[in-house]
C-alpha cells in the first residue's frame, strides 16, 4: 500500500518530467537559427501552465516532508532547493522568449508571423504594429437624416400613384360588383316571367 507521501512524490516526479520536455523543446527552439515566434509563444505559455502544476506538487511533497517524523533539516533544504532550480528555469525562458521575439521582429521589420493572433502587452509588439502602412478607406458621414430629400418626394410620388392605383380599382370594383347585381336581377326577372 502507498502512502500519502509515495503518492506526492510519484505526482511531483510526472510534474518534473513534463516540466523538462517543455523546458528542453523551448532550449531546441531557442537554438534554432531563426525561432518561430508562434512556437515559442506556445511553448512558454505550456511551460507557464506546467509550473503551476509543479509548483503545487512541490508544496504538497514539502509539506509532507516536514510533517514526517525524523526528517533531517538538511534533507528538506535539498529537497527545496530543488524545486527553487525548477522555479528559476521559468523566470529565466521568459527573459530569453522576449529577447527571441523582438529580436525576431526587428529582423524582419514587424510581426515575424504572417497572421499574428496573440502578442505579449510589450512596447516591441506596440511598435511593430504601428509600421504596417494600411490603405486608408473613406466612408460616406451619416448627417442624421434617414431619407434624403429625393428619396423623400420619390416615396411621396409613389404614395399618390398608389393612392390612385388603388382609387381605380375600388372604383372597378364597384362599377363590376353593380354591374353583376343589375345582371343578376335582370336574370331573375327573366325566369320570373318564364
């Protein structure tokens, strides 16, 4: 049966080891003659989320470490100081990312991505940004007015014809419907005499 302090230590063991891959991926990125600046965004953001999941194994074996009967000062310091290596490698990828990434964009004049999605908050990324020459669009200013004055007299044209469209045809109507009711009754008659 595994204890409480086996689990900790096999957890924190899987979180190292995760930890190094990423760590090793970014050296081999870092290495290569002109890095991806997408690769290494990405690995630096993995290698980020994978400290978070050391570092809280870490605590966990550290304070179960403490709490062991017999532990000797010397063994916890080792231990600690350990885990404070892991901690550095992070602090020291993000300085050489950054260094990576402007350089990379001063290299190639602006973004080195043809289609930049996300870009770290830093005055290189603001300054890149600002040497793309886009084409300037000019719209047409709204003045607050929906309808234009020809508009408005063509819609109020097309009223009257309407208005007098639909006169016509009530006056159609009604000239049929008499006409039909005077040939009806006319029809009556007919088979009234007959």
């Amino acid at each position: 049966m595994t204890t409480e302090m086996e689990i900790a230590k096999q957890k924190r063991k899987a979180a190292r080891a995760t930890y190094s891959k990423t760590v090793n991926k970014l050296q081999e990125i870092l290495a290569a003659e002109s890095p991806d600046v997408d690769d290494l965004e990405i690995h630096l953001d993995q290698l980020t989320e994978k400290f978070k999941d050391l570092k809280t194994s870490d605590e966990i074996f550290l304070n179960l470490l403490q709490k062991k009967a017999g532990i000797i000062q010397a063994e916890y310091e080792k231990e600690y100081e350990i885990a404070q290596d892991y901690y550095e490698k992070l602090s020291t990828f993000k300085i050489k990312v950054k260094k990576a990434i402007a350089s990379a964009e001063t290299e190639n004049g602006s973004s080195a991505s043809p289609n930049p999605t996300w870009r770290p908050a830093d005055g290189a990324h603001a300054a890149a940004k600002t040497k793309q020459n886009l084409p300037e669009i000019l719209l047409p200013q709204f003045d607050g007015d929906p309808h234009p004055e020809e508009s408005w007299q063509e819609l109020t044209e097309l009223k009257r014809g309407f208005k007098t469209a639909t006169t016509k045809i009530s006056i159609v109507t009604t000239v049929t419907q008499r006409t039909r009711i005077k040939t009806s009754k006319d029809a009556e008659n007919r088979i009234q005499k007959s």
